[in-house]
C-alpha cells in the first residue's frame, strides 16, 4: 500500500481551508473538539496526519473522500503505487 505523502496530504488541507477563505485560528475552530492555529499549520506543513474523525471532517470541508484527501485523485494514486511497486521490482530483481 502507498504510504501517506504527508507533504502533500498538508498541501491538500491548506487548500481546502484556503477555499473556505479561512486563517488557520478560523479553520481549527470547525472541528470538535477545535484545533489551535499551531495544530493546524503544523497539519499544513506536513508534521503531524490528523486524526481519523479530523480526517473526515476535513475531507467533508473540501467535499471530497477521506482517500483523495489522504491520497490525491485516483489517478494519482496510481502513479505513486505503481511508482512504488516498480521500485520495489528493481531492488528484488536488479537486472531488469
């Protein structure tokens, strides 16, 4: 399975909470329990993933599934298995 690109995962959070036009100290407050504005930069900048339940409000506010959220569109998420299996092919059998 791809694992979570976290760099890109925040990159997907900045912009939903920047199509809701929200600051960070804005957008943390629409979760339950809230996030602090330092929370939610670190979520941006790719430190921490959230937690699932924030997962899935995230994924509401930018009305798309917790998977393209996690993930990207499907397409993307293709490329980067496929990426990944190739690599993993090349490290057990080097010759091809």
């Amino acid at each position: 399975m791809v694992d979570v690109n976290k760099k890109e995962l925040g990159e997907r959070i900045k912009k939903i909470r920047l199509e809701l036009g929200d600051t960070t100290e804005v957008f943390g407050k629409r979760f339950d329990p809230p996030a602090n504005r330092s929370l939610v930069s670190a979520w941006e900048n790719g430190r921490y993933i959230p937690s699932p339940e924030r997962l899935k409000s995230l994924a509401e506010l930018g009305g798309i599934t917790v998977n393209e959220l996690l993930y990207g569109d499907f397409q993307y998420f293709c490329f980067n298995l496929f990426e990944e299996v190739d690599a993993e092919l090349l490290e057990e059998y080097p010759e091809l």
